[in-house]
C-alpha cells in the first residue's frame, strides 16, 4: 500500500497512463512497446526457470503471489469502504501493460518484484482534488482506516491459517501415541541387526518400549546386555538378538547405546481437530515471529547482526539417538553446525531455502510458506512508517487525539524523518543479509 497519488481529477488519472504518442499512432507505438516488453518479461522468466530450476521458478513466484495477495487486500477494503484507488499493479518498473476500468487503472510492470495499490489521500500531504476529497484515506471513519491498514496482514494470516487447516487434513500431524525407527547410525548395535527406517521396536529385553523415552530408560540400563529386541516392519513382528552398544556418559559412568533414532506416523485429522491444530499452531508462530522481532530490534541484536558477533545458521532440526546423554538421547550427527538457528535471511537467501523445502518434498515447501506468510504479516504490523502498522498507529492517534467532536489529524511532514530513518535501517539490514547469503550461504540440507 502506497500513499503516492498518480494525480487529481480526470486529467490526473490520464496522466497516470503512459503515452508513447498522440492519436491512433501514439498509441500503436504504446501498444507495440509494451508487446516488446512482455517479450523480454516472458524470455526472462524462461531463462530463470532454466537456470534456477523449476523450484527456484515456483519459490520466487509463490513470492510474488504472496506479495499481489497483500495488496489485494488493501485494495478490495478500500474499495468496499468507498475509497478510491488509482492504481493496481503487479511489479515496479517500466510499465509493460495496463488497462483502465473506471477510475483505476490495472497493469503490469517490468519488474516481478511483488505489486503495490495506489489510495488517494493516505496522508495530510497529498494533494487531492477537493471533488473527491472525501473519497480520500484520511477523511474516512477510524474502522474504516484500520481495515483498510489491516487488510495485508489479515491476508497473509488467513493465507497461513488455510494452509495449515490443509496440511492437518492432507498430511496431519506426528501421531503422539507411536514412534519408530527415523534413523539409524552406522555401525551401531541397531545397523548390527538390520534395523531400518520405519521399524517399530516393540520391546527391548522383554520391557515394552512404547514411547522413545521409555526406550532410552531400557537402553542406558543396558550396556554391554545380550538382550532380544522386538520389531514390528510392515505388520509383520520379529525377534532378533544383539549386545547393546557402550558409550561413556560425562560422568565416567557407562550407559547403553542402541543407535536409532525417532520419529512419529503421520495422522491426519477431521475438519473440526484440523480447525483446532491449525489454529493452536497459528497462535505459536504468532508469537515466535513476534519474539524474534523484538529480540532482533534490539541494541544488542542489531549490532551482533551488524558487527557479525554472532553467526547464526540456519540448519535442520537434528535427529536424536538413544546414548549416554540426557533422557532423550545425544544427536545422531556430531557434524551439523552448532550454530545459533536464527539467522535473518536475505530475500536470496529465503529462496535459496524455499527451493531446499521444495526439493525435500510438497508438504514440507507447504510449512515453508505458512511460516513465510506469518512472519510477513507479523512483520508489516510493526507501528512505523512505511510499514502497514504505521498507518495502523497514526489512525490510532488521530483516533485518541480526536475529541468533542473535532477530528485531529496527524502532520505528515513532521514523520518524513523517522520514516527514512526506518527505510534506511530497512535497506542496511537487507544488504547485510544478502551480503552474508551471497558469501556464506547457509547449508539448508
């Protein structure tokens, strides 16, 4: 959303339409640029689909997807609340097409880099025709306003919460009641008799094991054991006999090692549990984005980032193996980067891991976009200029400032300094970001 006005009045809106030149000619000329144009957007997009992959032509599209469906919803609430919109268009840029349906003029641009709408009047200093002055942003109602300031992030969240309501139906959640076998080290007392990924140990020296931790108690009590273990593989149980491995706890004592590691079937859940998970999960991410903006956003936080103190990585979670450790075993691979998980990616860098989720496999590409779609609309509610939560808080103000009946409205002129200051501090981080991804890419498995 944009407070831009493209001009005022009909010649405003004329103005805010290229012309290649005058008459039938001028707009032959218009209409044989833009085809030229869409050529090159066309060859462009083939030439990065075959360079990048055809993950890396889905993840930067998804983007782009996300960023029109923001807009989108600013646009339709303005529209609906009687605002007018001049402008919708997909990209930045030169202007590669465009048609005009009433009073707003729809399009497309050069650069696929999201979409942006156009409200007149989102502050005092636009200049608007005083005939449509009371179609403007700043004139109407406080509800109406907040929805329209809203609108983004109310489309990223409901975006997130249909996914995950999707992914709880089609692909559902770890089953809490069951785990088996999600991997096995090499040369362990498992790998010794053929224990496999997917294998359920139904017992281990005749102590049933029906969770991981349970099996971990019976394991570390056995160290150098002969014991009979139980699988079930495919419906069908077998008994095999092995000596439970040894590993030195950091105490000095010995415990047993068995060399597997967790994890859980899938269940999938009916509407009403999906509904309920999806929204539970919702509620979670919600406030992760939201702690690990506000730890980002500190003095300590942004000038670790900037400084480069700490390297953060961003790494897969490890699966764990029953050992000497604590009661749910050690990590399995003592090789993966102990690195903090938090690291801030640039837009290169979240394609680069949106490829890796692709890659790995549709539902978990899904995960990706549900926690993408969370974070952006957690995000654009931050209460500063240019983001969404800055028109959010001034209409909160003039709200507040507003009483007996007369209406307060904010100098704009007076934010101008601490918006830049916003989009500067913006840029800064987004360049250090790409810096870091484009020299050291994290490894995303």
């Amino acid at each position: 959303m944009t407070a831009e006005v493209s001009g005022s009045g009909a010649d405003g809106h004329r103005g805010a339409v290229d012309v290649a030149g005058s008459g039938a000619d001028g707009r032959r000329g218009a209409a044989g640029n833009d085809r030229i144009r869409l050529v090159l957007l066309v060859g462009a997009v083939v030439s990065f689909g075959l360079i990048g992959g055809l993950s890396g032509l889905v993840v930067v599209s998804s983007f782009v997807v996300m960023l029109v469906i923001h807009e989108l919803g600013h646009f339709v609430v303005a529209r609906l609340s009687g605002m007018q919109v001049t402008e919708f268009f997909i990209g930045f840029g030169p202007r590669l097409w465009s048609v005009r349906r009433g009073e707003t003029t729809y399009g497309v641009k050069a650069i696929p880099a999201g979409a942006y709408v156009r409200i007149t009047g989102m502050s005092s200093l636009d200049v608007v025709d005083p005939a449509v002055e009371h179609r403007t942003y700043r004139q109407q109602s406080y509800p109406k306003r907040m929805a329209v300031a809203l609108a983004g992030s109310a489309t990223h969240f409901a975006v997130a919460l249909a996914l995950l309501f999707f992914v709880y139906m089609a692909v559902g959640r770890p089953d809490p009641s069951r785990w088996v076998v999600g991997e096995v080290v090499s040369g362990s007392a498992a790998a010794s008799i053929d224990v496999r990924v997917g294998d359920r140990i139904v017992s281990v020296a005749g102590v049933e094991t029906p969770g991981f931790e349970e099996f971990g108690v019976v394991v570390r009590g056995l160290p150098g054991r002969e014991v009979v273990v139980v699988l079930e593989r495919d419906g069908d149980t077998s008994k095999r006999t092995m000596t439970v491995g040894e590993r030195l706890r950091v105490d000095g004592t010995v415990a047993g090692f068995f060399g597997v590691g967790s994890d859980r079937p899938m269940e999938t859940l009916g509407p009403v549990g999906a509904g309920v998970e999806a929204s539970a999960r919702f509620v979670d991410l919600v406030e992760m984005s939201v702690d690990g903006l506000v730890g980002f956003f500190t003095p300590d936080g942004l000038a670790s980032f900037f400084t480069g103190g700490d390297e953060p990585s961003v790494r897969p979670e490890p699966a764990l193996s029953v050992g000497a450790g604590g009661s749910s075993g050690q990590v399995a691979d003592p090789g993966v980067d102990p690195a903090d998980e938090d690291r801030l990616l640039s837009i290169y860098g979240a394609g680069r891991l949106g490829s890796a989720m692709l890659d790995d496999g549709w539902s978990t590409y899904l995960w990706f976009l549900i926690l993408v779609n969370v974070f952006i609309g957690v995000f654009n509610l931050v209460p500063l200029l240019p983001l969404d939560g800055g028109h959010v808080a001034i209409a909160t103000y003039e709200r507040i400032r507003s009483v007996g009946g007369r209406r307060h409205m904010a100098d704009a002129a007076k934010l101008i300094p601490l918006t830049w200051a916003v989009v500067t501090l913006l840029v800064a981080v987004a360049g250090v970001a790409l810096y870091r991804d484009i020299v050291d890419l994290p490894d995303f498995g």
